[in-house]
C-alpha cells in the first residue's frame, strides 16, 4: 500500500507545485508568502532533487527561478557535511559550515532546521532572520524536510514565512493536513 501511495503523493505534489507556480508568477510581488506555498515550494524542491539528483541544486541558487517567489525562497543544506549547499538570496553562503550559525537570540538555526527535517513530514522551526529587502531581522519560521538523492545521505530542504501571530503548532497542524487531507475533517 505504501509503494502505490508515495507515487501519487508525487504525482498530487507535482500538480501542487505547479499551480503554485503559476499563481505566484501572477501575484503581485509585495505579497508575502504563505504557509501553504512553503510547504507546496518545499515538497516541489525536494521531489525535483530526489529525481534529477545534484544536477537541480544550480535551479536552488537561480533568484531569478521558480524557487524564489514573494518575500520566499527555498534554499538547500547538507547537514551530515556541515554546509549549505543552495540558497539564492546569499550565495556567499553556499559551500560554508551552517551548523554554527546563530540568530539574533543565539538560536542554532541549522541544527533544528536539521532536526525538524528528519520527521516524517519534515517540520517547522522559528528564528530571527533578514527578511529580502526589510535591512533588519525579522521573525521567520521555516519548514524543512529532507530530500533523498541517489548514491547520497540526502539533502535539506527549506522555506519559510515571515510572521508575528502564527505558532509552530499551527504550521505543524497545516502540514500535517496537507501530507494526509484525508485524516482531516472538511
């Protein structure tokens, strides 16, 4: 049963991403970025790794591709060997060690991204960070989960939003939704 279901999760994630696409290459470029978005971006990103393998990670790095839209990214991790393997907004960053990497606060944001990626539908992890073009830190919360590529450990892969009011356990709820609709009263 579970061989048959990872197909069409695919599949439906697939079909995700690209209704989200569009509707992001139609939005006005103010807006922020939802939730629903990040984990749609995420799970896109993750199923494009896990298919073209290392050969994807130059469309992570693109600012210009379809992995930056709104106020949001995705960028990628490795965190078995310690660096960043993509991100589009900071590229000074790819290639450095992230695990050492604080926020304002002194939160260790990569090694919670790191834990929160390992769950089964990945997870959400808050911290203070430079919000594109704001100049100053914000609050940001950022679902990771990891991507399996061939002959490889697999890789992170995350995006977040930037908001005041919403909490780790409602975005957990969302995701959780989003992986199982079905489990969910409508």
């Amino acid at each position: 049963m579970h061989s048959i279901a990872k197909p069409i999760r695919l599949t439906l994630l697939t079909l995700a991403v690209t209704v989200t696409t569009i509707l992001s290459n139609t939005a006005v470029a103010d807006e922020a970025a939802t939730p629903d978005e990040v984990v749609t971006k995420v799970w896109g990103a993750a199923k494009v790794l896990q298919t073209k393998g290392a050969s994807a990670i130059p469309s992570l790095n693109n600012a210009d591709g379809p992995w930056v839209w709104k106020d949001s990214y995705v960028f990628a991790f490795d965190c078995r060997l310690d660096r960043m393997v993509a991100h589009p907004m900071r590229p000074d960053l790819v290639g450095r060690p992230i695990m050492q990497v604080t926020d304002n606060n002194g939160k260790y944001i990569f090694k919670e991204l790191c834990a929160a990626a390992t769950a089964k539908n990945g997870g959400w992890v808050e911290y203070q960070w430079t919000k594109p073009g704001a100049g100053q830190t914000s609050r940001k919360l950022s679902y990771a989960m990891t991507a399996d590529l061939a002959f490889s450990t697999g890789i992170q892969v995350a995006a977040g939003v930037y908001d005041e009011t919403l909490s780790v356990e409602q975005l957990t709820k969302l995701t959780e939704q989003l992986a199982d609709p079905g489990s969910f009263d409508h």
